[in-house]
C-alpha cells in the first residue's frame, strides 16, 4: 500500500500537473502563434524554477527532503514559489496568453502565497492544492471529466495519508481551498 501511495503521490506531485495542465490549456486552446513561448514561459516559472529552488535547498542543507516535509522548511520554497509564480504571469500578461493560462498562473501565484501564510501557523497539504486549483482549470476550459477528476483528487489525497505526510483534514483542506480559490479568481478576473 506504501508504495502505491507514493507513485501516486510522485505522479500527482504539483511539478508534474502544472506543467501537464499548461499544456494542456496551451495546445487545446484558440492557435496562437506564441503557443511554445507562451508553454515555455509556463513551464519556466511553474516548474523549473521551483524544482531547481528546491533541489539548491535540500543540497545546501536548509530543507530536508525534496517536498521539504517540515512545516518550518516550507516557507521559503513558498515564498520563493509565489514570486516565480507572480513574474510568470506579469510575462504571460505580456504574451497576451489565454485568459484561462494567465489566469491559472495568477492563481498559482496567488494561492502560493495563501499557502504560505498558512504554512507559518499549520500544515496543509501542497499536493492537493496543487491539483484542486489546476482541475477548475481544465474544467472551465472544457475538459471535463468528473469521475477522473474527482478520483484523482482522492487518489492523492489518501496518498499523502497513507504515506503520513498529512492528516485528513489538512489533505482536504487543501483540496477545498485550492477548488474554491480557483474558481474565485478564475471567474470573477480571467472568463
């Protein structure tokens, strides 16, 4: 069951949906004719850079594993995170990208630094914020599946229970906040 819970886990972890769901958004949306800057740009500021972020910090002793599993390690990779995340849409702005791209974006940007916050007082679960937020995403854009979706989400979050990286009401915390963020701010700025 362990291991089970932990490739669900790696292949759920937020620096693999972000940038399979920008894709996603990038590619089934309107042609553009920046599509691979517009994913590239993406990709840079959702994923590579917090990866390298996170690697410099577990190498250079200040977190001690790569999903900085103490709550106190969190907080600069978050910081961190919501400053990439926040550039990353200033350029996507820019880019003039879909409003459903900037939006996901901005959300990123938002609800990191949200998770940030709340990080300094409680734990709450990373990895099913980071897929709750992209499945609205993909939903408003028209990829909509319920039952895979919501599977998903309850395949990730049992993960980080099995695997003792959370407690149920810190996973679906996490799930509820980042659904109910993303619809907030997808609807109400970006569609």
């Amino acid at each position: 069951m362990q291991k089970l819970a932990f490739i669900t886990s790696f292949l759920l972890h937020p620096m693999v949906v972000a940038p399979f769901t920008f894709a996603l958004l990038t590619y089934t949306g309107e042609e553009h004719s920046s599509n691979h800057i517009i994913f590239f740009t993406a990709f840079f500021f959702s994923t590579l850079l917090s990866t390298i972020t996170v690697i410099y910090l577990k190498r250079s002793g200040k977190i001690t594993d790569l999903d900085a599993s103490i709550r106190e390690q969190r907080v600069q990779p978050l910081v961190l995170g919501a400053i990439y995340h926040g550039i990353g849409f200033l350029i996507l702005w820019y880019l003039n990208a879909a409003p459903i791209i900037q939006g996901l974006m901005f959300c990123y940007a938002v609800n990191t630094a949200i998770v940030w916050l709340i990080t300094m007082k409680w734990k709450i679960s990373i990895h099913a914020i980071g897929l709750g937020g992209p499945l609205v995403a993909l939903w408003f854009h028209g990829i909509q599946y319920p039952f895979g979706m919501a599977a998903s989400l309850v395949l990730v979050c049992m993960s980080r229970i099995i695997l003792k990286a959370h407690t149920p009401l810190q996973v679906l915390t996490g799930a509820g906040l980042a659904m109910s963020l993303a619809y907030i701010e997808l609807n109400l700025l970006f569609l």
